[in-house]
C-alpha cells in the first residue's frame, strides 16, 4: 500500500514500519525562497512558512516536516509602535517599542534580500531592565487563537507533516530578551531561586498552551527548538539544568494527550542522547556531521543507535555543507548509504540533512539523496 508523506513521517515518530523510509532535506528557508522565486525579504514578511515548504516537498516529491504558530493576546496592557525602514538597495531595518508598566522598550531587526533577517538590538539593554521585563513577558493571561494554524493544517493536509511550534527551551528565553551574551551573564549573577522563579512560570505558561492546543486543534505533533539551547552553547550540564525540565514537562503533557513531541537540537549531540531516550521523545534531529556536529560517519551513527535503543527517531545527518554543496551525486548517495545501513531494520529512521539545504547546493545532489533514500523497502529486522 502506497502511504502519503505525512504518514510516513508520522509511522517513523512512532516506529512503525512503512512502505520505504521517509527522506525529509530540511527545506527551511534558503530552497523555498529559490524554488518560489522570491528574496528573502518577501518570503519572511508575506509568505507564510508552511505554504512555502508546502511547494518545496511538492516540487521534490519528499516528506517533511514544516511547523506554523499559535497565536496569542495578553491581557497586559501594552502600548507600542512600530517602521519598516529602507536603509540601502537590498536591506531594511524593523524597529518597534513596546511600553509596558510605564518602561519603553526599543528592538531592532535587519532584513536582508539574500538572507533571513537577524536581531540588532534586544529589547533589554541592562541586567536591571531584565527582571521587569522577563517578569511582564510571564504575566497576564492569554487568549490563543489557533484559527491561522488550523488554517494551515487543513490545506497542508497529507503533503508532510505539520507541526504545531512551541518555542524554545527556557534558557533562549532568557537569550531572546537580551542576547545570548547578556544572559549568559546573568545566569552568573542573579540569585539561583529568582532563576528558578522564572523557570517555573514559564513552564506553566507553555504547559497551558500545550494543553490549549491539545484540546483545540487536531496536531498529531509539536515541535520544539533551539538556539542558544543546545550542547553547543550552553554545554549539557547547564541544558539538564535549566532547559531539560521544560523538555520533560512538555513531552508528559503532550504524551498524556496523545501527542507526538519533536525537538529540533542544533549541533553536538553525544552528550545528551541518553536524555533524549531517557525523556522518551518521539524525534529529534538534525544529529549533525563534524564541525558543527559530533555524529560522525557509521561510528558515530552505531552509537547513536545504541544509545536512543529504539526510543527516539532519527532525522538527518546528511552534512549539508561538505556533501551537499561541495560534494558530487556519488558522495551524497554514500553518505545516505552510510545511514541506513547503521539503522539497517529500525523504522525510527527519517533521512534527513544535518540542519538547513543552503541556497548553493545543486539539485543534482537534492535529487541524488532522495533517490538514494527512497531505494528499496524498510524491512524490519
């Protein structure tokens, strides 16, 4: 029996065998704007994610997994304004100000035709805007709408896999406000219990979304990721501190509703697979190829097979620099080989590429891992 894409996505979350072993490039930004026609500026401020990666599976005829956003409407009161203004031929500055409890504010956002835009000035200048700020970003209740999800996840239908995002871990949180630096910084000054604080208020905020979702929307899956929230950056031992309890709190939650929970964990991953099995996750990915990774050719994958022990499913691993962009057809069929040849029988397997397919890979390496994947039957052991 021939399956839809999302079907096997969704048979590989839970290990279960299907037809073939789904393939999944993680076609995020660079490859739907190409194949749409567009510069990054449009895709990111006019074309919703989904319908984007909706024509980029269509066009490769591949899996996938693509997220869309609830919406939400604090019962704060906050008073801001906002521009959009041009700043050279390809680039355009977003500022906006937000008032809250009398305190103004101010960010910035660079958008870049060739690239997706980035941050040029948080929201919180000083470790003493930190506390007020953080603590107005926890209070008040909030109204989700999940109407422009439930939009999405109708016209995505069986094409790939759309899940509902749930954020980031705790410690992004905390970097989203005032950069990565500046909360490093603050992790190391303020007093544990007020971090602590913190921590546990944002938990509850996202477990009552999870439970909103769960009850409103039909999502099979959720899907949680990263920034500064990983191996990388933070180093496992803090991750198990501050971001794991959120991880775990969610994936209980999610589980109780019968819900599937995919993070997506930039970088190193050796350190924390015993976590990922431990948390009985349903996926992670992208299981990264050295430098910025540490899974490393069959080694590297036996061990990860061996670790997880049939808990977590695999997506990725295809190195999208080294492979993808500089290597030919034949490398990336190898390196695709190398993969399913460590997990040879395990239906908990999406071959996946090791992060975002940049702009400059050829299709001939985009078709060649497709195919190659897509050859012969996933046959259980």
């Amino acid at each position: 029996m021939t399956l839809t894409p999302k079907a096997r996505m969704l048979n590989a979350y839970r290990g279960i065998v299907s037809d073939r072993l789904p393939v999944a490039p993680e076609f995020w930004y660079y490859y739907p704007a190409k194949v749409l026609g567009v510069d990054m500026i449009q895709f990111e401020r006019e074309i919703p994610l989904w319908q984007a990666l909706q024509a980029t599976f269509r066009k490769y005829g591949t899996e996938g997994w693509g997220v869309t956003f609830p919406g939400a409407r604090s019962s704060l009161k906050i008073e801001g304004r906002s521009s959009f203004t041009k700043v050279s031929e390809t680039r355009y500055v977003s500022r906006s100000e937000s008032v809250i409890a009398g305190k103004t504010y101010a960010s910035a956002q660079m958008y870049d035709q060739d690239e997706p835009s980035w941050v040029m000035e948080y929201p919180v200048k000083s470790e003493a805007e930190a506390g007020p700020y953080l603590d107005a970003s926890l209070g008040g209740d909030l109204d989700y709408d999940f109407t422009p999800a439930l939009n999405a996840y109708r016209a995505v239908g069986e094409d790939y896999l759309l899940e509902m995002w749930l954020g980031a871990p705790f410690t992004d949180f905390i970097a989203g406000a005032m950069g990565f630096e500046e909360s490093v910084l603050l992790f190391h000054t303020w007093e544990e219990a007020a971090i602590e604080s913190l921590q546990r208020r944002f938990i509850e905020r996202q477990l009552e979304m999870i439970r909103r979702a769960c009850e409103a929307t039909p999502f099979e899956s959720f899907c949680i990721g990263c920034s500064s929230a990983c191996n990388s950056l933070i180093g496992p031992r803090l991750w198990r501190r501050w971001d794991k309890p959120f991880i775990e709190a969610a994936a209980r939650e999610i589980h109780r509703n019968n819900g599937l929970l995919h993070i997506h964990f930039h970088g190193k991953c050796r350190d924390t697979l015993a976590d990922f099995a431990e948390l009985n996750l349903d996926c992670v990915c992208p299981f990264e190829r050295p430098p910025g990774g540490d899974i490393n050719g069959p080694e590297g994958l036996r061990e990860v097979r061996s670790i997880l022990g049939g808990k977590v499913t695999v997506n990725g691993n295809v190195h999208t620099v080294e492979t993808l962009i500089r290597g030919t057809p034949e490398k990336v069929r190898q390196e695709v080989r190398q993969i399913k040849e460590a997990f040879a029988g395990e239906p908990r397997l999406i071959i996946g590429t090791g992060d975002q397919v940049g702009r400059e890979t050829p299709e001939d390496n985009i078709y060649a891992m497709i195919e190659e994947a897509k050859r012969g039957e996933n046959v259980p052991v």
